[in-house]
C-alpha cells in the first residue's frame, strides 16, 4: 500500500467519485485497495469531495462505510466509457420516441452530452444507434447526426442549410433554426425561411445535406414553436382543412385525437373546437363521428352536404340489415 503520491490527488479524488457512484456503500479499506492508497488518504479524499459540495455520508460499525447521498446542489454526474455510451444510446433512444413525451427533452440532455463526449466515443454510439429502431414506436426514423446538427444549430444561433423537396425537384433552403419539434410520429424543423421570408415547418426525415453555417443570427420573435407546428401538421398541408364544434371538453377530445391529425382548442361550456386536415373531406368526416359525440360543422359549408350524404348511407345501411324493414 502506497501513500498520497501514487496517484495525482486531482485524478484519484475523481476516480474516488466515480467508485461512489457506481453502487450504494464502500468500506474504507475497499476504497483504499482500489484507490492504491491509505484509509487514511481515502478520509482525507472524501473532505475533498464534501468541500466541492457531494454530500458523502459515512457510517461506523458493521455494515458501515461510505455512501454518496442526493443532494439538491450535487455536481454532475461522472461517467466512464461504458456508462457515457449507454447514456448516449438511451438518449437517443427517447429522442427516437421510445420514451412517450421525452423527445425534446432527450434531445437536449444528448446535446450537452455531445459537448463533453470524447470523439474515441462517438464511432460506438453511431455503431449502437442502428439497434435504436426496434424502440421506436411509430415515429419516422431519422439520422441521429442530422438531428444533432439542427439541435446544436438551434443552440448555437447560426443558420443552416439543407436541400428539401418542392415537387419534383431538391431545392436548397437556408433558415433560422429555432426549434425542433417531436410529434408521435415525426421530427419537425421550426425556422425562420430566409428565401422565403416567413416561418416554415419542415419534416427532418426529408432533408439531406443539412450543415450548420458559420453566420450568427438575432433570434427573431417567433410564434409558439410547438403550437405552430403542430398547426401545419394537422391542417396547413393538406388541400381541405375542416372544423368542427364537438360536444366534448378539449381534454376529452384530445385524448382520443393524434396531435398529429388535429388541433383541439376548447370553447367554454364542456365543447370544443377540432381543426384538421385530409385529402378527403369524408374521411375527416367520419374521424369526428366517430369520437362518439355531438358534433356541428363550422366549415367548410360543403361539409354539411357531406354529412347529409353519409346520414343517409348510415339510414340505408340500417334498414337493409337482418333487424331493418328493408
């Protein structure tokens, strides 16, 4: 057993940390046999640590020993290799949708990883992200990389590029990144469309090319991201957009309805308001008939029409069945 010297006291306090961390108690002449040191050292070693403001606890008598305990002022957290790749890989697994409502929040928590995360390790959490899939849920995939260099432009407050389908062809975009959205089945891009002067959504998984610039940008004032997305989504891209009046509190009808299919906003008295999109106005139709509500259509005016039609389908379909008079 050697003294003070055979390890710099910077690292060894570290590597101290990161056996406390690993699991509840240590002895100290555990942590002496690890650490290559005296029990005596190792005490002097957890002063260390407590002045740095780690709550380390320590218990006499059998069963005794070191315990890092939780604290509200605990610095972060030390990782070795094996635990930063594992964290990488769940990250980007919740950023994949496999956490229901994690998505942004994973996102975030994997950028400042990538800050710190040694380049030796990023190779292995690529190689790792290709299993990510199988938790996806139903969310498009998308590269992990494209969806960091959006997330640390939107950071960072530089512009970024990246070619995005029109029709028939790939044109080249150039935008303010703002925001990334998560629905429950896409990644959306929020930025400010330079060309375009005005803000646009755009889906991640139809990108390619995407790089961060080096021009800064002033953050402009935006509309809520989430809100203006989930906008687009539901009605902005499709060729007929209908509303509807529903006889249902909005908490109700949003739990029946995708925040993809439709924007739900309430309208007092236990009602509802449901905006929403299709390429077929009867298909929309049936979507809200079947939520199992009252219901008037507030537009398109052909709506109605629509829904005399479909009244009298349901009328016929019922009296030609076994119980009908047809």
């Amino acid at each position: 057993m050697s003294g003070d010297d055979d390890l710099g006291t910077t690292e060894r306090v570290l590597t101290l940390l990161g056996l406390l961390q690993q699991r509840q108690m240590w002895t100290g002449p555990e942590l002496a046999e690890r650490l290559g040191v005296t029990p005596r050292t190792v005490r002097r070693d957890v002063e260390r640590l407590r002045a740095l403001g780690y709550p380390v606890r320590a218990a006499k008598g059998l069963g005794g020993g070191y315990q890092l305990g939780p604290g509200q002022d605990l610095p972060p957290l030390l990782l070795d290799d094996e635990e930063a790749i594992a964290t990488a890989v769940s990250l980007l697994a919740g950023a994949g949708g496999a956490v229901a409502g994690a998505g942004p929040a994973a996102l975030r928590a994997l950028t400042k990883l990538d800050q710190v995360l040694p380049v030796r390790l990023r190779h292995e959490v690529r190689a790792l992200t290709g299993a990510i899939e199988a938790f996806g849920g139903g969310r498009t995939p998308v590269d992990p990389d494209v969806l960091m260099a959006l997330a640390r432009a939107c950071r960072d407050e530089v512009e970024a590029g990246f070619g995005y389908p029109s029709g028939d062809e790939v044109r080249q975009r150039r935008v303010e990144p703002y925001r990334l959205v998560a629905s429950d089945r896409r990644w959306y891009l929020f930025a400010y469309d330079l060309d375009r002067d005005d803000w646009r959504t755009f889906r991640v998984d139809r990108m390619t090319d995407v790089s961060a610039r080096a021009w800064r940008f002033r953050p402009r004032p935006a509309p809520d991201a989430a809100t203006y997305v989930q906008e687009s989504v539901a009605s902005r891209v499709y060729p007929h957009q209908a509303r509807f009046l529903v006889h249902a509190p909005a908490d109700t009808v949003r739990a029946q309805v995708p925040a993809s299919a439709a924007v739900v906003r309430p309208r007092g008295s236990g009602r509802s308001e449901v905006l929403s999109g299709a390429a077929d106005l009867d298909r929309v139709l049936m979507h809200v008939v079947l939520l199992g509500h009252e219901f008037e259509v507030i537009d398109p005016p052909e709506l109605e029409q629509r829904c005399r039609v479909l009244a009298e389908r349901l009328r016929a379909a019922a009296g030609a069945g076994p119980g009908g008079n047809g």
